[in-house]
C-alpha cells in the first residue's frame, strides 16, 4: 500500500510538472501582452499596471484583421484539399493491394525526415519559372509567389504524406466486413465508402483535419516568402511587430493571445472526435 502511495504522488508530480512545463510559455506570453513597452524590453515579471490598450493596438498599428482573415482562408482551403486527397490515398493503402502499395506507403514516412526548409529555395525558384514559362508560352498571368493558390499547393503538398498514413491506419482498424455486407445488400463499393466507412471514420477525419489546420496556422518560413503584403497570414503579420529600430514585444505577445483564440476554441469543439482519432487508428494496421 506504501508503495502504491509513493507511487500515484509520483505520478502526480510528474504530472504537474509537466503541465507546468507546457503552460508556461502560454501564461508567459499572456502576461507579457499586458506589460508597457519598456516593461517587456527589460525582462520584467509582471506587469504594473496592465496594459489592456495593446489589444486595442494591435488593431491600429497593424491591419491584424487582413491577417486573420487570409490565414483563415488559407487554412480553411489548405484542410479541405489535403484532407481529400489523404482520405482517398489512405482509404486506397488500407484496402487495396496492387504493386508498389508497401513502397508507397513507406515513402510517405520518409518525406517527413527531411527539413522543410530545403524545399524554399527550389519551391521559390519553381513559382517563378511557372510563372514566367506560362506568361511567355501562353499569354496568360498565372501568380504562384504572393497569391492564396502559391500557398494552398504548397502546404497541400507538405500536409498530405503525414495525413495519409494516420488515415490509412485508421482505415485499416475498421472491420472489411461492414462493407462487404453493404454490397452484399446492393450497394457499389462507392456507395459503400460513402455511406459505411466515412461516417465510421469521421473521429480520424476530424483529427487529421485538426493536425492540417493547426499546422498550417502556425507556419512561418513558406508564407514569409511566397506571399505579400495583400495575402501574408497571421504569422507573417506577428512578425512585421519586430521592426528595424524598435521591437514591440509587448504588441507581439498581444497579437499571439489573439492569434491562439481561435484555434484554442476549435480545438475545445473538436478534442472528443480529436482524442478518439488518434487513438483508434493504432488498433490495427
């Protein structure tokens, strides 16, 4: 009994001490949101007198709703897309066997060992040469850099190979038989996927639509450069607070309390289906 004692305040401390270890940054950057200027450039604990009009700043200085709107947009196309093309290819892994479906399966796990930021380059380059190559043989004005479309393809592109194999193994844990049995009473192997297995996997639709859209909203380096003024999200927009001669660290954190609201509340709606997603496509495959 002694020891099964010692052991549940260890696993209890153990336990605290890691949700002190992950609440912190987010207690840290709401508490420096509501610090002056001066108080956030020197370290300071707490604030004085907090500073509620940065909020209200964040709003002035920067158009901060042109950023929400954009990262929405393009998460919201990013999710939609990638979760297409994941649930068809993971669907496929899971069911069918043809050749070349154990290579390709491995393959999607390989593509994630290797660092976005060699992609930059090439991907930026590529954009222009498209963009060239089709203006001069074609006519028409096609943007890739600083345009939604550049970005959506982009992070489709990186999104896609991850959300297959969560998908494929959470295909693969649903019994074959439930949709044999729809067939059996008439239905097209379609009509099977549509009406048996989708509405079955909705948990791990909704986790891996969750895993994009996450993602997406907090990536930097690719929307720093591939778009502009007109089409820059949140991130870019929280960058622009960090300036040549000043850097309002106050205003960044205010903007990052604004910028983690949304997907805070999203992700409060969605954490059941999120929780079950997750674990039920480790059961089989």
């Amino acid at each position: 009994m002694r020891e099964e004692r010692w052991l549940k305040w260890g696993a209890g401390l153990l336990l605290v001490l890691v949700l002190v270890f992950h609440l912190f940054p987010i207690f840290w950057m709401v508490n420096t949101s509501l610090m002056t200027q001066l108080e956030a450039a020197t370290g300071s604990l707490f604030p004085k007198t907090p500073q509620w009009g940065n909020y209200l700043d964040i709003w002035r200085v920067l158009p901060f709703f042109h950023y929400l709107k954009n990262s929405f947009l393009v998460c919201s196309l990013t999710t939609v897309f990638a979760l297409a093309v994941a649930t068809f290819a993971g669907y496929a892994l899971a069911r069918f066997r043809f050749p070349g479906a154990e290579l390709f399966g491995g393959s999607v796990l390989v593509t994630q060992v290797i660092p976005g930021i060699l992609f930059l380059i090439p991907i930026y380059i590529m954009y222009i040469y498209v963009q060239n190559w089709v203006r001069s043989a074609l006519g028409l004005e096609v943007r890739l850099v600083g345009s939604y479309g550049g970005l959506v393809f982009t992070y489709t592109a990186f999104f896609v190979p991850l959300s297959i194999w969560i998908l494929r193994g959470f295909f693969a844990s649903i019994p074959k038989e439930l949709e044999e049995a729809a067939m059996v009473d008439g239905a097209t192997p379609f009509q099977a996927f549509h009406r048996v297995i989708l509405p079955l996997a909705l948990p791990g639709l909704a986790a891996t639509a969750v895993y994009i859209f996450l993602t997406a909203w907090d990536e930097l380096l690719f929307a720093q450069v591939l778009t502009t003024e007109a089409t820059a999200t949140v991130p870019v927009g929280i960058r622009n607070f960090v300036g040549n001669y000043q850097n309002r660290y106050d205003l960044v954190m205010a903007a990052a309390t604004v910028a983690t609201l949304p997907v805070l509340v999203l992700f409060f709606f969605v954490q059941r289906q999120l929780i079950q997603g997750l674990t039920a496509g480790a059961v089989k495959g």
